[in-house]
C-alpha cells in the first residue's frame, strides 16, 4: 500500500476502470450464448445474495477508510479512492440485478426484503458530520477529495432504485 495525493489516485482510477472494463468483456465473453464456457447460476437468489453481502462489505471498507482519511488530516491512501470507485460499481450492479427482477417478477409479486434506504442515510451523517467538524476545525480538517463523488454515487443509485420501485408499484395497482 502506498501513501499518494488525490491527483496520484486520479491516474490508478483510470487504469483501474480500464481493468475493470477488459474484466467486464472478457466475461461477456465467457458467459454469452449457446456455446458460453461459464455457464449462468441456476439460483439467481445465490447471485443476487453474494452481491449484496459483497456491496455491504466493500460498503463498510470504504466508510471506514473515508472516516480513517478524514481523522489522519488526510493522509490519503490510494486504496480509499480505488476502494470508493469498486463499492460504486459493484454497488450499481447489486441494484441493476435487484431492478432487473423486480421488472421480471410477475405482476406485484416482487419484494424487496433489505432497506436500502439506510445507505443514504448513513452516508448523510457521515458528510454531515464531516462538514461541521471541518467548519468547526478547517485548519485541521478537510473532506477526503474522493467523498462527495461517493456520496452522490450511492444518492443517485438509491433515487433511480426508488423512482423504479415506485413505477413498478403503479404498474402492479
């Protein structure tokens, strides 16, 4: 792990992105048509579960390395901006795989068992706080360059996943 500046990260973001998009292809790739060498899961409950144990954690790494970045008058390690852009994404695939099934679900019959409303909430306080402590304390504190960019990231999945329930409602009356 090596210690670098937001403007260090920015370059590793892009390359990480680019190793995220050959990922991406390559299992396209592997997974696509008749003659796919991986086959899908049968059970799309075990796929849509593991996401959303594997958004959670990488979830709860990346508020603690936000919280840790904000008290160490940011010491930014590069591991909290590539952590940030891996929970976006994979939190973006959890709720496009919960959307697609509530979409796929007969009509009505979809029910969403987690309260994804607690995401924003729980990053609201942390840039609420955040931003007191640095009005309080600028000279000390600052917000980690990478947390607004996270913040609205998890605010806009969680407005396009509502909007969609909220559709899939009124479609179902």
């Amino acid at each position: 792990m090596s210690l670098g500046t937001a403007a260090e990260g920015s370059s590793s973001q892009t390359l990480f992105i680019n190793y995220l998009g050959i990922i991406y292809h390559t299992f396209a790739f592997l997974t696509r048509g008749k003659n796919a060498i991986i086959k899908p899961m049968d059970n799309k409950k075990i796929n849509a579960n593991f996401i959303r144990v594997l958004a959670g954690l990488w979830g709860i790494l990346t508020y603690f390395l936000f919280i840790v970045d904000f008290f160490t008058k940011n010491i930014t390690l590069t591991v909290t901006s590539t952590s940030s852009v891996i929970y976006g994404v994979i939190l973006a695939l959890y709720v496009s795989n919960k959307e697609i099934n509530r979409w796929q679900s007969k009509k009505g019959q979809f029910k969403s068992l987690h309260f994804g409303e607690i995401y924003p909430v729980i990053w609201s306080i942390a840039l609420f706080f955040f931003i007191i402590i640095t009005a309080i304390n600028p000279d000390y504190f600052k917000i980690p360059a990478e947390f607004p960019a996270t913040y609205i990231t998890i605010l806009g999945i969680y407005i396009i996943s509502h909007q969609s329930k909220t559709l899939y409602k009124k479609r179902a009356n």
